[in-house]
C-alpha cells in the first residue's frame, strides 16, 4: 500500500500491518498533514532494515512489535 496517510493510520489503529517501510529524506516541510497523529495509539516498532541512498533519503523497514515499553528512571 502506498500513498495514503488515513488508510495507514486506519491500518494501524486495526493492528492489520505487517511491515511499514517509512523513506526519511532529509528536508524539512513546515506544513502539511502528519502521518501519525498526535491522539493516535502508542506502537513499538522494530527495525528489520535499513540503507541511505547517496543524496541522504533513508528507507526504514520496521514490523510492529506491540506496545512501546518504556524505560523506568533510573534515579527513582
């Protein structure tokens, strides 16, 4: 699948995603819609590959691995 922000996040909200492949390229866009909202689920992810093209676009393979788990404080 390709393409669609809303089907992505409505995939991943059904937890009906295997792998996602997410292609970082390295330019900052100040508007526009966020692929991952900010009130959306919490989803580890665990990175399967990963390579950087010549002019710096990254893509990123990661499969979901349920949900994050955080890192206690380790002064408390």
């Amino acid at each position: 699948m390709h393409g669609s922000g809303a089907l992505t996040r409505w995939l991943l909200a059904n937890d009906l995603v295997d792998e996602l492949t997410l292609l970082v390229v390295p330019v900052i866009v100040g508007q526009g819609d966020h692929l991952f909202p900010q009130d959306g689920p919490d989803l580890a992810l665990e990175l399967l590959k990963t390579h950087a093209f010549c002019r710096g676009i990254v893509p990123q393979t990661y499969r979901p691995a349920g949900a994050p788990q955080c890192a206690s404080d380790p002064t408390t």
